[in-house]
C-alpha cells in the first residue's frame, strides 16, 4: 500500500527493527488505536511527534485498505493529507483520530481502479 511520501514514513517492521525505529512506533495496537480520540491519541504518543505520526499510519493504511483506496506518493498527496488531518483536528480534538485520518484518506486518495470495474464480458 502507497503512504503518502512527505506525511508518513515507511512503517517499521517489528521484526528486526532499530531501536530508533522501534521508538517511533505507534504505543498503541491497533483495536485500542481505533477508538481512541485525537486528544487521547496525542497523550498516548507521549505527546511524541513521531509516535503520534505512527499512530496516524496504522489508521490510514486500515481506512485505505477498508476503501479500496490508494494513496498517491507524492509531496503533493502527503502534505495535502497532513493539512487535513492537523486541521480537522484542531477543530475538535475529542472526535475520533480514525474518523479524522478515515477523511483524510477519501479526501486524498483514489479508488483502485481494478477493484471497481468488473470484467468484460467475453466478446462473441
């Protein structure tokens, strides 16, 4: 699955992962993540920019796969993505971060297009 290049960073493999890598994993699994509010989420991350962004990965690679969604990898798609997420945000910080990132997602990405149209049928 494509991230969008400026907002995320590939995520870390837990197998074999550095300790710089393993500091910058999500603190949370992802069944506790999901309902976890943007101000929860921020406080779980220890208030740790990259935690936080880790945090914000898992959600969009779950909301993209449960769409059918590619994110494009482009400075464009990351930093229109990242806008996004820190705007609504700000609005309300005790709505959901999945709801936000789940957003951001379907404001950002595209639909595979292989998943949406169905084969032709064979010609005669």
């Amino acid at each position: 699955m494509c991230l969008p290049a400026t907002l995320l960073a590939q995520a870390p493999a837990n197998s074999g992962a550095s300790m710089a890598d393993q500091a910058t994993a999500s603190p949370l699994p992802l069944d506790q993540l999901v309902t976890k509010t943007v101000h929860e989420a921020w406080v779980a991350s220890g208030r740790n920019e990259d935690k936080f962004l880790a945090m914000v990965q898992q959600l969009m690679e779950l909301s993209a796969s449960k769409r059918g969604i590619t994110l494009p990898e482009t400075e464009e798609a990351g930093t229109k993505a990242g806008n996004w997420i820190k705007k609504e945000a700000r609005k309300d910080p005790d709505q959901l971060l999945y709801v936000v990132v789940d957003h951001s997602v379907r404001y950002v990405g595209r639909k595979q297009a292989a998943a949406a149209t169905p084969p032709a049928p064979p010609s005669k």
